[in-house]
C-alpha cells in the first residue's frame, strides 16, 4: 500500500473509470482510489498490461477490471462504459489520462505523427468525456483531464502535445460550464515532472538532464505518482464539492519558473 494523506476512505460506494489506466500516473491514480474504496475500471489498449494491473490491485483487496479500448475509438468507448455500468451501476468519477508523447521538432515530424498525438491527447479526451456523458451519475459526478506544463507555455519540440493539451484544458474548462447545471463537475490536473513516468523517461532521458531539471523546481525534486494520486481523491471528493472548471497544478512550483529549464532538458544541456 502507498502512503495516503487521508487516513479515511473518501471515495466508498464510488465507481471510476480510468482511461490510460494500465500504467504511470494513471495507475497511481487507480491503486489509490481502490484504496479509498471505488471500484474502478482500467481503460487501456492492451489486455495484458491491464490484466498485470488488475492483478496488484486485487491483490491489495481492492475492487477492479480492465477492458480494452483505444480512445481514438469512439465506439469502443461506449460498449466499454455499458459494460461498466452493467457490471457496477452509474459512474461517479471518471479520469482521462490516456496519453502518447515524444520529443520531435516540427520539421522532423510527419503530418500523421502530429495527428497521432492530438488523436489521443485530445479528441481521446473529447471522446472519453463524451461517451461517458450517459452513465454518468447525476448529480455528483467528477470527471478529471490529466493535463500536461505543455498546456501553459510552450516547449521545443512538443508542439504536438503543446497544441493537445492547451485544448484538453479548453475541453476541461467548456464542460464544466456546460455540464455544471446537471451537477458534473469537469477539472484538469497539471503533473509537473514526475519521478518514475512514461513522460520523463522521454523527457529528460539522462540522470544528466534529469538532475539539472530538479535543480530549477523551487521545491527541488520530482513529485511523486502518490502525491498527484491524492489530489485526485482530493478533487473526486466531496471536500471538493464546489471546486469545477480548475486547472490544478502539481509541480513544486517548477511552472513559476517557465519552460526553458524543459528546454534544456530536451537538448541535453
Ligand atoms: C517523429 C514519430 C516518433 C518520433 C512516432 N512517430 N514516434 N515521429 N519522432 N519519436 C510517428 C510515426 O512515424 C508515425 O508517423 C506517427 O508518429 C504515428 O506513430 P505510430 O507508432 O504508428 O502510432 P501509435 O502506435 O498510435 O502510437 C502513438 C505514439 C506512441 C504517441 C506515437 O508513442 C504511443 O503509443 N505512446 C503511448 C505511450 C506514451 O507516449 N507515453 C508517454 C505519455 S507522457 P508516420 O508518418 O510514419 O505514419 C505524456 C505526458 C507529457 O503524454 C508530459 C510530460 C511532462
């Protein structure tokens, strides 16, 4: 078990679906809550990865399934949110993590490659956000984007993510005005860089340039998946009833500071 800031089981009696699930933050995000006592389902596009993290799960006595959609695949995503709702009743949290990344200049990537990451980062969102609507419990539901620092300003060789994200936080921010009346609350979660992810090992590849990056958050190290996991309870919580349209940032303060210390990180210096 990873340690929590609430002693208490915040979330009890509530179901979350998590896209992305099978690993990273998304992951932390799910063995937390499991912890809080949801029951929560594991999107992602393969079985096996999800079948491994249904497996920790359970194993620490929480509730759980994986089934498999890309969330490029709209369709897919409404059979997987029916087969949620048959098997555990309305949805009370639903968290969009699912992401693809990697640093490319703009010259050095093809038209598809751009499109590949919009198609998840983005209209995976939309998508998710979507087909969820219906089975969504109402009022009372929370549905959280993960977000990226891409969102806020701009970095080398991230202008697919910097584009996706920007427009995730759009999507965050339009939602919880237009789903606000029926009781839905929309936010985004902004991760700064975060130890042990997908997204820094692509980001800053060498214990080099991860060292340099650390010496530029104000709070001088990464954060941890534990520490972005209870600000999503925090956020799917009733202690954060009022709390719709945020964009919640994550990163021992390393935004204040901007982007070129990613700058560096990317090119090696
Ligand atoms: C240039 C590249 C490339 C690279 C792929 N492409 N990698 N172009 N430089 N390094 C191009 C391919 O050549 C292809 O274009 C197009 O992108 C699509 O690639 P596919 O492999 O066919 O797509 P797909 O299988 O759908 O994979 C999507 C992916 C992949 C995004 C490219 O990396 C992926 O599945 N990633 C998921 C895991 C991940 O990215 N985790 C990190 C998330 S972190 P052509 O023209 O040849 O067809 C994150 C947070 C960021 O997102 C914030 C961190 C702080």
């Amino acid at each position: 078990m990873s340690s929590s800031i609430f002693r208490d089981s915040l979330l009890g009696g509530k179901v979350a679906v998590i896209t992305g699930g099978g690993s990273g933050i998304n992951l932390g995000i799910a063995k937390r809550f499991a912890e809080h006592k949801a029951r929560v389902v594991l999107i992602g596009r393969k079985q096996e990865k999800l079948d491994a993290a249904i497996a920790e799960i359970t194993a620490a006595g929480g509730v759980a399934m994986g089934l498999s959609a890309d969330v490029r695949d709209f369709a897919a995503l409404g059979i997987v949110f029916a087969k949620t709702r048959e098997a555990y009743g309305e949805i009370d949290i639903v968290i969009c993590g699912a992401a693809g990344n990697f640093p490319a200049p703009a010259i050095g990537m093809s038209a598809n490659a751009f499109k590949a990451v919009v198609d998840i980062d983005l209209l995976g969102t939309f998508n998710t956000c979507r087909a969820a609507y219906e089975h969504l419990r109402k009022p009372g539901a929370s549905i959280i984007n993960i977000s990226a620092p891409q969102a806020l300003a701009p970095m080398l060789f991230q202008s697919h993510v910097c584009a996706a994200k920007a427009g995730v936080d759009m999507i965050t921010r339009t939602l919880a005005m237009e789903w606000g009346p029926t009781g839905v609350r929309v936010n985004s979660i902004v991760p700064g860089p975060t130890a042990d992810t997908e997204g820094m090992r692509r980001l800053a590849p060498s214990p080099e340039s991860a060292e340099k990056l650390k010496q530029f958050v104000p709070l001088q190290r990464f954060g941890t998946k534990d520490e972005l996991a209870d600000l999503a309870v925090f956020l799917c919580s009733d202690a954060a009833a009022y709390i719709t349209g945020a964009v919640v940032l994550c990163d021992g303060g390393q935004s204040l500071v901007g982007s070129g210390v990613w700058t560096q990180a990317l090119m090696g210096k």
